[in-house]
C-alpha cells in the first residue's frame, strides 16, 4: 500500500515539471541556435554560420522529439493515477457513514413509507352520446305510439347498491338484469339508460297503464340483491313527448324514494 502511495506522488510530482521544461527548451531553442550560429561564424568562417545553425537546428529537433514524447508518457501515467485515486478515495467509508460491515449490518433497516389507499373507482355517469340516443329512440317509440293510437310507458328506476358504487360493472350487470327479467315476462323493452348515480330509465313501448306498474313490481322484486324505488309515466296520461315523460317518471321517483325516507325516519 506505501508503495503504491509513492508511485502516485511520484506520478503528480513529475509531470508538471517535465512538462515546464519542454515549454522553456522549446522556447529558448530558437533563440540560441541564432546566437551559436553567429558566434561560430566569427570564430570559424570556414564551418559558415549556416551550417552550425542547420547541425544544431537538427540536434534541437532530436531533443525536442524525446522530450515530447517523454512528456506524454508522464501525462498518461498522471491520468491512470488520478483514476486509481479516484477509486481508492470512493472505496472509503463516507463522512457520518458506516466505518465497517459490522457497521452495516448493525443498523436497523429504514421502515417503508405505508402505501397510499388506492383512490376510489370513478362514479359512473351518462355520456352525451348515450343520452342522445336514448331520447332519439323515446321520440321514435311516443311517434309510433301516438300514430297507433296506443300507450307507452316511461319508468325511472332507482337502484341502491348497499355497501358498492355505481361501477362501469355494476352498471352493466343492472341492465343485464332488468333487461332478462323483461325478456322472461316476454316483454320489449329499451336498453336501460343509466341517466344518474343510482337511476335508470328505460321505456315500455308495447305496455298499456294497467300492465306497467305490474310488470315494474316484477322487475323490482327479481332485483332481490338490490334497494330499488321506480316512479312510471305514461303516454298520454302524464305527458305527450318524450322529454316530459322522462321528467315525471323521475320525478315520481324521487318522490318514492323521498317517501320511503320520511317513512323510516318516522318510524
């Protein structure tokens, strides 16, 4: 360990000066192959200036080349000792760090953060696209119907799902429901229309004023697992278009589940 501790101060401390000599040799070499080139013309005419300033140009060239690629050599080992440091340094245990692996292995391991609730399920509400369509199609059933001189009904169904939310799932399990309840009393029904949190509307096109609220009472009670109120509209008993017959099924509705509430509060 001592002697490589050496060879690195021995790498940092010679490079700098190689290198500072270089830069005066090739600095003052010009400058005295000039003056030796003239002083050898005064004392030896027969050799002439130019030669001695070409011999001495060639030696300078000789010595200037060595000393180069001495230089490069010693920059190369200066590099290779700073990354030697380098991980030497970073081996060494931090400052307020552990000093050993007993060190390590001593302390208690950090507790992790507990994990955040995952964030309820979004609540389920209506697109615009299924409402259009849903009272595009109510427009076409109170057309035919008032053209067949027959009635139609509207019903608005709240559907309370205890202890669950209104879930893409859910929402589709209900209409799954209510549309085999209608199939098994053979009859037609719309695709139900999840209009609010809880609520469906669907319309009966074929389904006179004494069999809707019975066949709605059917539905409600296959819906065993859940808590339902239903308000009916009929056509032309209650209204005579399809936005109005969609208000007062609502309507109607929320005054049953407004009832039953008031009920169980005075009880």
């Amino acid at each position: 360990m001592e002697e490589d501790t050496n060879s690195l101060r021995e790498a940092f401390r010679r490079q700098p000066d190689e290198t500072n000599f270089l830069v005066k040799f090739g600095l003052g070499g010009p400058c005295v192959i000039w003056v030796a080139g003239n002083v050898a013309g005064l004392f030896w005419p027969t050799l002439g200036a130019t030669t001695v300033m070409l011999l001495m140009t060639l030696v300078y060239g000789l010595v200037l080349a060595v000393l180069s690629a001495r230089t490069a050599h010693s920059g190369a080992t200066r590099r290779y000792a700073e990354a030697a440091l380098g991980r030497r340094t970073s081996a060494l245990p931090r400052f307020g760090g552990p000093r050993s692996l007993h060190d390590v292995q001593a302390q208690p391991p950090e507790k992790a953060a507990p994990a955040p609730p995952p964030p309820p399920p979004p609540a389920v509400r209506a697109t615009p696209f299924h409402e259009k369509y849903f009272m595009l199609r109510l427009r076409e059933e109170v057309q035919n119907a008032r053209r067949d001189h027959r009635g139609m009904t509207v019903v608005a169904l709240d559907v309370t799902m205890p202890g669950l939310q209104a879930t893409p799932e859910i929402v589709s399990r209900v209409c799954s429901d209510i549309a085999e309840l209608a199939s098994n009393q053979h009859k037609t029904i719309s695709q139900p229309f999840h209009v609010a949190e809880s609520e469906f509307v669907f319309s009966l096109p074929y389904c006179e004023a004494g069999e809707s609220k019975a066949f709605v009472s059917k539905v409600v009670q296959g819906l065993g697992d859940y808590w339902c109120h239903f308000g009916i509209a009929r056509y032309p008993d209650d209204a005579t278009d399809a936005d109005s017959l969609v208000a007062k099924a609502r309507e109607a509705c929320e005054a049953s589940r407004q009832g039953k509430q008031r009920s169980a509060a005075v009880a």
